[in-house]
C-alpha cells in the first residue's frame, strides 16, 4: 500500500493552507468548501499530501498544550537557522532552534500561527534514498 495524505483537524483551515502555501512552498490540490472547509495541500515534489480541516463532528486538539513530540508536520529544509527566522517573522512561534542530534541530522522546531507543531529538518541522510 502507499499512503495517500495524512490529515488532522485544524483550528483554521482556509486561513492554515493560504500560510502553508505561501510560506511553505505547498500547494492546495483540492478543496472542499463543505463544513469541514478541508485543503489538501501537496508538497513541491509532488510527493505527499497533508489534509487540513475543521470537522465539526470532532474536537480541535489543543495543539498549543500538547507538546511538538505528540504531533508535528516535519519539513526538509536546506536552511533551517534561515528558514526558521524567516517563517518567525512571518507569525510562526519559535519552540526550538535549529540544534544538532546524535544522527548528524539539524532539527528544529516552531509552532504555525495557530498553534500546531511544524519541525525544520536538515538531514545528514535522507530518509528515503
């Protein structure tokens, strides 16, 4: 099997893709202007899908409560110390800077202007070859 997209509620869906987009290089693939006003939003490589949406039907987790480590989008960057000023100064909240790990790889990471965990990933070795 292949994974399709990976999705999870969003407290702002419409708003959430329109940053996503213009900050993060993605694109919205399809969306829905039902109650959910979900946006699947496809990466520059054409290679995986994030679906974000407002169910009514289910609760928004509270995602500034829960630490990155429950949940996050991770998001391969060249840059990380630049990217992470970048997307700052553009209403993201900074959690961690850009450090080391044991791996070789820089992690970094931030919160959207919403609340939801986005990491910056440097790796020493992709994870998929």
């Amino acid at each position: 099997m292949v994974i399709e997209h990976v999705a999870f509620q969003h407290p702002a869906p419409v708003e959430a893709a329109e940053w996503y987009c213009a900050q993060l290089g993605l694109r919205v693939a399809r969306a829905s202007d039902g109650p959910a006003k979900a946006r699947f939003l496809a990466d520059s490589a054409g290679r995986t899908v994030l679906e974000i949406y407002r169910n009514p039907a289910a609760p928004v987790p509270d995602y500034p409560a829960q630490s990155p480590l429950t949940l996050h989008v991770a998001l391969l960057s060249d840059a990380p110390d630049a990217d992470v000023a970048r997307l700052t100064a553009a209403g993201a909240t900074l959690v961690e800077k850009p450090a080391p790990t044991a791996d070789g790889d820089l992690l970094g990471m931030l919160r959207d202007p919403w609340g939801v965990p986005l990491q910056i990933v440097l790796r020493a070795k992709p994870l998929l070859g």
